[in-house]
C-alpha cells in the first residue's frame, strides 16, 4: 500500500496540483499573474520585497508539508488497515 500512497504523490505532481498551487501562491503574495514565460524583461522579471518573498516561500513550504504529510497519512492508514 505504501506503493499507492507514492504514486498518489506523483500523479499529484504530474497532474500539475503543485503548479497551480505555486501560481495561485505567486499571484496572492507576489502579484504575479502567471508563472509563464512571456520573453519579455517587464512581464519576467519582478522587483518585490523580502518579506512578501519569505511570505510567498512560507506558504509553498507549508503547501508542499501538506502535499507530503497527506501521503504519510496515507501508508500509516493502509499499514493499520493490513495489521
């Protein structure tokens, strides 16, 4: 079952849940619109402040702890249920 929880992570990865959750994050705390590449210095490069930074990485810390302390959750139930 630990095999399950893992690729459960990974679909999420791949299923692009952790970019919409660093864009969404990007958005609320930066002001970026969108995390894409637009080959432009205005529309790709940003001046922000420390503290809106650290902001911004504190909640993508704390997303990526979920993401991970959900799977955790995950084998620790299906090694109860097989006990």
């Amino acid at each position: 079952m630990k095999d399950s929880a893992l690729k459960d992570l990974i679909d999420s990865i791949e299923s692009g849940v952790i970019d919409f959750k660093i864009e969404e994050i990007a958005q609320k705390h930066l002001s970026i619109d969108t995390l894409k590449t637009r080959n432009s210095d205005s529309l790709d490069f940003y001046e922000r402040s420390v503290w809106r930074i650290k902001t911004a990485l504190q909640q993508a810390y704390l997303a990526g702890f979920s993401l991970a302390s959900e799977a955790v959750t995950k084998v620790v139930e299906a090694n109860n249920k097989h006990k």
